[in-house]
C-alpha cells in the first residue's frame, strides 16, 4: 500500500484498533473532503476519483443542488418515521421514480436503506405476489451482504465463505460472459444457451411453477462490468412472461446514467416488473428503492414491508434533488461523451497491452480485464493490483471487480472534467506500462 501521510497513518492505527477486520478497503486512504471528481485525504493529498464511493457519485461529490436540497430539508424534518407520521417527500420521491423508470403501467415504490435490503425487500414482493417460492439469481452476480443478499449473490469469497446455511429455494443459473463464452460459439450463440440451461435449472432443481422471480443485473457490477449479449435480457423477459415468473432487474450498480442510459434496461430494450435501485439514487444518502409494477407492489399486506428510517426525509430530498438534475442538466449526453472517450482509451490499451485481454463496456460503464495469458485468458489478478497501487501513486482512486479481482472498472463522475479524464485515463495508462510492460 502506499506510504501514507502522519494524519492517515494515526486514524489507521485507530480503525484497526475499533472497527473488525470484515469492512474492507481499497485503499488505506481516509478522505476529508471532495468536490466533483476530486478527493482530498487527510494529509491534504488530491486524487482524481474513478470510483465515486463505488458508483455513488455519478453527480460528482457534493453536488450543489443536492447540497442546498440537504441543508433546507435539515432544517425542516430529519426524521419523524414514515409509519409513524407521514411526509411529502417520500411521496414525491415514489412518484418521479414511478415515473422515470422503464414500463408504461402503473408502479408504486418501496424506500429503504441499503441494495441489500431493496434486493430482499423485491423477492419478499414476488413471493407473496405468485405465491411461490423459488428465486433464480446468476453466477458473478453481487446482490448484498445480508443472509437473503449473500444467498443471491453468486461468488463466495469473499462474501459468502463460512456464513452459511444460505437461504432456501434460491437457484444460480449462469450468467453469459462473452469473454469466457464456450470455444466456437458466437455471443449469440452463448446467449441462447444460457437460456437453455435455465430452462433446463427449472427441470432439474425446481419447477417454473414454483419460480417467483428471476433477479438479474442488466450488466454485472461487482463481476466485472459484464455485458450480456444482444438478445439475452429480451429474451429473459420472454422466458418469464411464458412462466408467469416476474423479472427483477438490480440496477443498484447500473442506474442513473452509469450506462449513458438513466437506466441499463433501457439500453437492453426491457420493462422489468421490479427494479431495484441504490447508490447514485440519492448522491451518497443512504436510500435505495424497489420500483414495480402497482399489483405486485401492492400484494404484501400493512406492516409486512418497512423499517424505522427507510425513506428517511433528508435522504428522498437528496434523491428528488438527483433527478432534478438528470432532468435540467445534460447528465446523460455527458455520460455518453464520457463513455465514447473511455471506450476510445481502452480499445487502445487493449492493442498496445498483451495484459489487457479485454475492453469492453456500455456508456461510461467501461472495464479493462487483465490476462497473464491472451490464449488461456487467465486472470491477472497480482498485476491487476499492482496497477491499481500504481494508480493510486500516481494521484488516481480505481477500483478492481471480477470473480479474481483481474478486472479494472470505471466509476467516475459523470460529471467530471475533461480534464481529469485525460489525466486519469493518462495514469492508468502509464500504471499498466509500468506494470506490465507493452507490445
Ligand atoms: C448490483 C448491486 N446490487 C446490490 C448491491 C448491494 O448494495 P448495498 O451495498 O447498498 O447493500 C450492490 C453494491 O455494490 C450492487 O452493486
């Protein structure tokens, strides 16, 4: 790690001394302030962010008018409990996301507190909605750290190993990685037989009749930015309207613009008939939401859904506040000019690097895989790190994702300055030289 300044090196000795082992880090940094795309620890060191507290700030930090909507709604109501006694933004909030999201039916909305919990709080809906039980989830997926979250999630270290039992009647069917796709068959190819052995998962280990709900992330987060081949999600959704099954799209990672989209199933061409969404939802407020189709919302009877601070009223006026200016600013066509930029670099790094297996992406959503072997295609995961701590040398914060941690992804503001983009896309570039050499 890197030599850390006398102010970090003291709170380090504190963090170790307070808090467990489990949260983990990817750096030994400790901010103490930010602005946009940029960071500031607490030895007064800048770093150009290209991971936005993992995809939290697509708004950039501290974004002024989400800011000003924080300080006004302080002042007004921190907290009074939406089932205790009710207030106006949670409402207002539920109704633009009702409004924004894919689907021209009617929708209701959930607020709570983490994508974990928005993710449990979706399959609590879908059963009690179809009156089954069964769930299929994805290999590579990340869907939480709770019991119900680390069971849908499909990679067990770090999140799984030793915190079993798992809950029950949740099923993995394999998520298609056109990267690693079986030798031969073409993207669409692999596609189609990822369907068929889902299909075939529901002859084997359940029955569609028992499935509740199929939870997908339209482009894996945490697995390493995949994107799934044209065809696969739409197909999916046809696969499930056939079983009577409901389609529950994680946009926890994916949503408000990170695809150049406001949301990934837009991209894909479906209407889930649940979305789950977090992160950039309310620029770092804790709040995440389940969106969905009106009767499924409502099928879980009074008291059944909920919790003490969910659609806490600072939070819903940061996350009002977010769509504002996704509404009134040119967010999107900048995500998209980022995206192309990004995609520019990385198609780039992947001619001039033999480290560099594979670049690929949608919009801003871009990532670089790292191979030790273009023909095995085995994962660089040491020198994957050795970049990432080269960055971080050098003044850029980059995150790794991947089932061996060989990915580096892309998690910038959306709102960042041409300037910093050069410069960071400069330092990885010259990280990876460093690093792994070039052709
Ligand atoms: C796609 C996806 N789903 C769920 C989660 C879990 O969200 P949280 O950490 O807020 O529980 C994440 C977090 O990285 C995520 O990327």
């Amino acid at each position: 790690m890197t030599a850390v300044g006398p102010n970090t090196e003291a709170l380090l000795t504190r963090r170790r001394n307070a808090v467990p082992r489990g949260p983990f880090h990817v750096t030994e940094l400790f901010a103490a302030r930010a602005r946009g795309s940029r960071l500031i620890d607490a030895d007064g060191q800048e770093y150009i962010d290209f991971t936005g507290g993992i995809g939290v700030q697509n708004l950039g930090h501290v974004p002024e008018r989400v800011a000003a909507a924080i300080h006004a709604q302080v002042d007004q109501l921190m907290h009074s409990c939406f089932h205790v006694v009710m207030y106006e933004p949670y409402v207002a909030l539920a109704e633009a996301l009702n409004r924004i999201t894919p689907g021209d039916f009617a929708k209701k909305t959930l607020l709570v507190n983490s994508g974990a919990e928005a993710n449990e709080n979706a399959v609590k809906i879908a059963r009690v909605y179809t009156g089954r039980t069964g769930i299929i989830a994805f290999d590579h997926s990340f869907h939480g750290r709770t019991l119900l979250g680390m069971t849908l999630t499909g990679k067990t270290v770090p999140y799984k190993q030793g915190m079993g039992p798992f809950a029950p009647e949740v099923y993995h069917a394999p998520y298609p990685y056109p990267y690693h796709a079986p030798k031969g068959m073409t993207p669409a190819e692999y596609g189609r037989w990822c369907l068929e052995r889902l299909e075939l998962l529901m002859q084997t280990e359940t029955s569609p009749d028992n499935v509740a709900a199929v939870i997908i992330e339209p482009v894996l987060g945490e697995g390493g930015f995949v994107v799934p081949p044209d065809g696969f999600l739409p197909g999916l959704q046809a696969l499930c309207r056939r079983h009577g099954i409901l389609l529950i799209a994680d946009e926890i990672q994916t949503g408000f613009g990170r695809t150049g989209h406001l949301f990934a199933s837009e991209h894909f061409g479906i209407t889930p008939d649940l979305i789950t969404l977090g992160k950039s939802l309310a620029a770092g407020m804790p709040l995440t939401a389940v969106v969905g189709r009106a009767e499924v919302m409502d099928a879980p009877s009074p008291g059944s859904l909920g919790g003490t601070y969910g659609g806490n009223p600072v939070a819903c006026a940061a996350a009002l506040a977010v769509i504002e200016t996704f509404e009134k600013e040119p967010v999107l066509e900048q995500a998209r000019h980022i995206g192309d930029v990004v995609a520019r670099r990385f198609a780039a790094f992947r001619e001039r690097f033999p480290i560099v297996g594979d670049a690929r992406g949608v919009g801003p959503m871009q990532a670089l895989e790292l191979v030790t072997d273009r023909a095995t295609r085995a994962p660089a995961t040491a020198q994957a790190g050795a970049i990432m701590h080269e960055c971080l040398e050098q003044g850029l914060l980059v995150m790794k994702a991947g089932m061996h941690n060989q990915v580096i992804r892309t998690l910038m503001p959306l709102t960042i300055r041409e300037e910093d983009l050069e410069r960071g896309l400069d330092i990885l570039e010259a990280a990876i030289t460093k690093v792994a050499g070039q052709t």
